[in-house]
C-alpha cells in the first residue's frame, strides 16, 4: 500500500519504519509548504501524521481506511525543518481500531499530536 501512495510520494514522505500496529514517516518541509504566515501549513502535517497512521492500521494486513481524524497543532514548522511522524496502534476491535501519531522535529519538540479511527473493509 505505500509504494502505491503517489500522493504521500510527490510530497517527499518516505516510510522509515513499518511493523505491526506501528508505523514512521519522514518528510521535509518545502517552500511550496509554506503558508501566508511563513509556517508549514496546518494539511501537510495532518497529511504526514495520515500517511504514518495508515502505514501503522494497514500493517496486519486486510485494506484499512481512515474513519475519522483529528490533530491538534502543537508548535509550528518552517521551510527546511524535517518532520517525523511516528504512528502506534492503541486498541483494535472488531474491524475497527485507534491509532495515535506524534509529529515531532529531529530534537524531539512536537509539532503536532494526531489521532485516527480505522475501519477495515470487507
């Protein structure tokens, strides 16, 4: 599923790390990220912490999509910084499960804390 995500791919998102339930992802923010604020906007990072979820709740194999997502933003990124999103699975059931990612810059200051619901497909 991932070397098929052209979309995660044109931004520069790579998968560092993939296992059951977990999932890590790389990207380095662009100028063409970059908001009127001068900040990276808000859906490249969302976009990072989704990649890394859906790598984490596809990980055990059956096509899993996202249910729902939130993010809170904690600090914020700049052209040239590099952000790691590291996705853990927190609970599965039944079909559907609970993932939390953490989007962090290289000295380990957040940037962003997401979480997502997954549902597998029959």
């Amino acid at each position: 599923m991932m070397d098929a995500d052209t979309a995660s791919a044109a931004l520069g998102i790579e998968p560092t790390e993939l296992g059951d339930g977990r999932a890590v992802c790389r990207m380095t923010v662009t100028e063409l990220m970059v908001n009127g604020h001068g900040l990276c906007h808000g859906g490249y990072v969302f976009l990072l912490a989704d990649t890394a979820f859906a790598g984490a709740c596809n990980s055990h194999g059956p096509v899993t999509v996202a249910a729902g997502a939130e993010i809170t933003f904690v600090s914020p990124a700049r052209a040239g910084d590099v952000l790691i999103a590291e996705a853990e699975e927190r609970t599965r059931y039944g079909r559907s499960g609970i993932y939390d990612v953490t989007v962090r810059r290289p000295d380990g200051q957040v940037v962003a804390e997401f979480r997502g619901r997954s549902r597998e497909l029959k």
